[in-house]
C-alpha cells in the first residue's frame, strides 16, 4: 500500500520530505521561544536534557579517540603487503568474490582533475607510486574536466613519467562540460565519466572485473605507504566483501595544515577527530561513505556507479549501493591514515569564504534524506530494524547535532528573553547553575581531542618560535567557537535551501593551493 502511494505520488513525497527535516531542524532551533511562550517547563527540560546528553557524547568521542589511537597505533606496526602475502588463500571466506590469487588482485584508483597546480598532482601521485603494494597491480585512471585538459594531462604525464610503464594501466577521459542533466562544479559528474569509461576500457582488454577492488580518491590525497596493502588484506578477509565500502577511519587533513587560518584547522582536526571517534564506536554499522572510500567494482557497477545530478558524490554513492544490496552494505574501517589539504585560499578572507562554500556543499548532502526515506518506504526487502537505525542516524546528524551547542549556549538566555517570568518559576531557578556546572565539567572531555590532535597530525613548522607552538595548544578550546559557527551556520543554509526548493546553479569546487 505505502510502496504503491510513493510511486504514483513521487514528486510529492520527494518534495514533503524535503521539507520535513529542515522544518524539524527549524522547529527545534526556534523552540526556547515558541516553547518558552507557550509551556516554558517543557523547554526547561529539554535544554537539561541537551546538556546531559552533550556531556554523554564528549565522554563518548574520548572514549572513541583513546581506542581508535590504540587501534592505529597498532596497525601501524605491521608491513601490511607481507601480511597479505601471509594470508592462507584456502580460508578465505566467499570463494565465489575472491581473485585467484593475490598476484591477480588488482587495484583501480579514479581521480578527478579540473585544474590543480603540479604541487599537488605531484605529492599524491608519488604517494601512490611508492606504495608497498605493487604497482604493476595498480591501474591509475585520471578523469579531467575538459576546460583544462590538456595543460593538465600533461602536468600528470610529466609526473608520472618513466613510472607510466611499472603501472598496471594508466588511463585518461576528459569530460565534457555542459552535459544536460549533470551538475555544474559537481565531482559525482566528473566520476560518473571516468569510472564509467575505465570499466568498458577494461572490458574492452578481457580484463576479469571480478579482481579489483575500486577507489574513489580525491587529486590532493596522499596514501600512506601501506594505504593500498591495509585495504587489501582488509578488502580479501572480509566476509560478502560485495556487501561493504571500506574506508580509512584516519582522515588527516595535514598538507597544508600549519599553512592555513585557525578555522580551517580547527574544522580539519575536528572532522578527523569525529571520524575516528565515530567509527570506533559505531563499528561501522549505520556510517555513509566519506571522501576517499573503495568498493569491489562489481559494486560500483551493480550501484550504477554516481549520481550526476544531485551535488553529493560520496553520500548518494553509499544510498545507490545500499538499496542495490537491499539495505546489506555496511562500512568497514582501518586505521591506515591518508592525508588531504585543509581548505585554502588566495588570501586569508578568501580562505574563510571557502570553508563556508566547502561546508554550505557539504551541508547540501541533506538531499540524501528524501532519497533514502523513499527507498525504506519502497523496499520492504529492507530489515525494519536497519530503516529505523538510519533514521535515528538521519535525526542525529541533520537535526540535533547541528542545533545542540547553540541550544545549550543560547537557549536559556533566550527563554528568559521572551518569558522573563521563567526565572521565578521553581522549576528553572537553579537551571543555569546546573547546566553550568555540567558544560564546565564537560571541558576535561577537551584534553584527550588536545592531546590527539597532536599525535595524528604534522607538527607545527621548526621556524616557528616556542610561544608561537605553544599557543597551538590553546587552539583545541577553541572548537567550540568552531560548532557555534562553520558548523552551525553552512548545515542550517543548505537545509533552509531545501525548504524553499532551492538548487546550487554552480557547485563550489574547493580550489587547491600551493
């Protein structure tokens, strides 16, 4: 009955759930004052509640940090391609998915170009060329938009040089710009192009599809050595390796790190810290696809490869394969680190205009929310238990996550602005010293992201002056100014951008510098 009224009145359910979360969102963030008019206990102890449950989750990411340390610290202990080499073929699980042998297991990395100087080619390049995992099994496919093609072919030919010949396979598609339907500035279009092309390239060559493993990879991403050998002996232990993404849980922003303004490290410790934290404890099981993530290709074909239309690669990727797996796709995580550049820009205002436009385009992957409600409702294939675990993520992520720090900071304040009888009444009079008490507590949950920034990523420049890296140690506080700002303002725009039907003429493509 419900599957039959979404397909006959799709364009209205598409458009009601577009609007549903970012009214909720809208709802909770307006609350101390319809609230505070209308039943102020009620916004009383919901703002209590925020605060308690605030506490909960900055104990529970650094518990998340100290076992996720652990965890890297101990894989990075290992010569991950002599691990492989270890491996007894004969009890490897799913016979039917696993290449031959490891001399057939064959790696497929796509990266989309548009104009990046030869700096940055260059560091991610050689990253990959110097892997412990044999090169000669690699296949390198470059994907360039076609404005700056042929400069930017020949940067990377001039990078690659002698090199070409040890590759598997080294592949270019330029793609054309204007296609109708695509998203302009979109990478999912670029992606759609190349990985769409490399796979009939390989056809075309007799080429056994069913051993390599696909990774999507981004122009400014360095592998760590043992990147492409930890995500082989991860990619051949797995059991239904067809039915999971695998990803690194040490996302680090470090290129360029020291380089740039104090908010963008700030953002980019924060998004390495939470990554890490939330895989340990999530285990992966309700987590989307983020930056540079790999599949077996037969997924990313069963999946229809990217979205071209919609503006969030990565996040409407895990949605495509999700339902083409019938709800059975599921991440799995090492802690083998890549490192990305932070956002940069000409100058240092151009560089705070960025982050906004790179998080507005982040923020935008709210579009998943109708995407993937309308599949529960479709699919009932689906396990009830895994529709409500993602709905609850869905609220957590797109709805209390990106109001509870401004609720606990301003919510009271706002309350007693539009109810001033609030702060007679018993139930609120010692509110503000509790709720103080607690946030007050909750800043010992600040040292171990402290502590941890530090072990993770680069250390400041040597030519800096003592006082000048000791302040970055002051910095980790700081992320609360972070959460009241470029992680508040960009998510509450684009959902606000949904509400009113509103699209992105031109997706913000983060310019890399060097």
């Amino acid at each position: 009955m419900i599957q039959k009224f979404v397909e006959k009145h799709d364009r209205l359910v598409h458009r009601s759930l577009e609007i549903i979360l970012g009214v909720l969102t809208w709802s909770l963030l307006t609350s101390p004052i319809w609230l505070g008019l209308l039943y102020p206990p009620a916004i009383v102890y919901m703002l209590t509640f925020l605060t308690v449950y605030w506490t909960y989750m900055a104990y529970s990411h650094s518990k998340g940090l100290f076992v996720g340390y652990r965890i890297y610290q101990e894989e990075m202990s290992f010569d991950w391609y002599l691990e492989c080499r270890k491996l007894d073929y004969f009890s490897l699980p799913e016979k039917e998915t696993l290449p031959p042998t490891l001399e057939d297991v064959r790696h497929i990395l796509v990266i989309p170009v548009v104009n990046e100087p030869k700096a940055v080619l260059k560091d991610s390049i050689d990253s990959i060329l110097n892997q412990s995992f044999p090169i000669s099994q690699i296949c390198l496919v470059f994907t360039v938009e076609q404005k700056y093609s042929n400069e930017v072919i020949e940067r990377i030919r001039n990078v690659v040089g002698e090199r070409e010949k040890n590759l598997s396979d080294l592949m270019f598609f330029i793609h054309p710009a204007g296609i109708p339907g695509e998203a302009i500035g979109d990478g999912g279009a670029n992606r759609a192009w190349g990985t769409s092309h490399a796979v009939e390239e390989l056809k075309n060559k007799n080429e056994n599809l069913r051993n390599y493993i696909f990774s999507n990879l981004d122009s400014d991403h360095v592998l760590h050595a043992h990147y492409l050998s930890r995500l082989t002996h991860l990619y051949l232990t797995t059991d239904k390796r067809d039915n999971h993404f695998y990803s690194s849980a040490v996302p680090l922003f470090d290129n360029n790190l020291w380089r740039v303004p104090l908010m963008m490290r700030l953002e980019a410790n924060a998004v390495t810290l939470g990554v890490i934290s939330d895989w340990t404890v999530s285990k992966g099981g309700v987590r989307k696809c983020f930056s540079a993530f790999s599949v077996s290709l037969q997924t990313l074909i069963d999946a229809n490869y990217f979205d071209v239309s919609l503006g969030a690669d990565d996040t409407i990727f895990y949605w495509r394969a999700f339902f083409a797996r019938n709800g059975e796709f599921e991440g799995r995580a090492h802690f083998i680190p890549y490192s990305a550049d932070a956002v940069e820009g000409k100058n240092y205002l151009d560089s705070y205009k960025s982050l906004y436009k790179q998080l507005l385009r982040w923020g935008w992957g709210v579009v998943d929310f109708p995407l993937s409600v309308k599949g529960f409702l479709k699919k009932s294939e689906i396990k009830t238990s895994k529709k409500i675990k993602w709905m609850v993520r869905h609220m957590k992520e797109r709805v209390l996550l990106v109001n509870i720090v401004f609720l606990i900071t301003f919510g009271f304040a706002i309350v007693t602005l539009v109810n001033p009888y609030v702060k007679q009444s018993s139930f609120a009079y010692s509110l503000p010293k509790i709720t103080s008490l607690i946030l007050t507590l909750t800043l010992v949950f600040m040292i171990p992201g402290v502590y941890f920034r530090k072990k993770f990523s680069v250390p400041p420049p040597e030519k800096w002056s003592k006082f000048r890296r000791f302040l970055t140690y002051l910095e980790g506080p700081l992320i609360m100014l972070n959460l009241l700002t470029y992680s508040f303002f960009p998510w509450i725009h684009a959902q606000t951008m949904l509400i009113f039907g509103k699209r992105f003429k031109d997706l913000y493509h983060t310019p890399k510098v060097r």
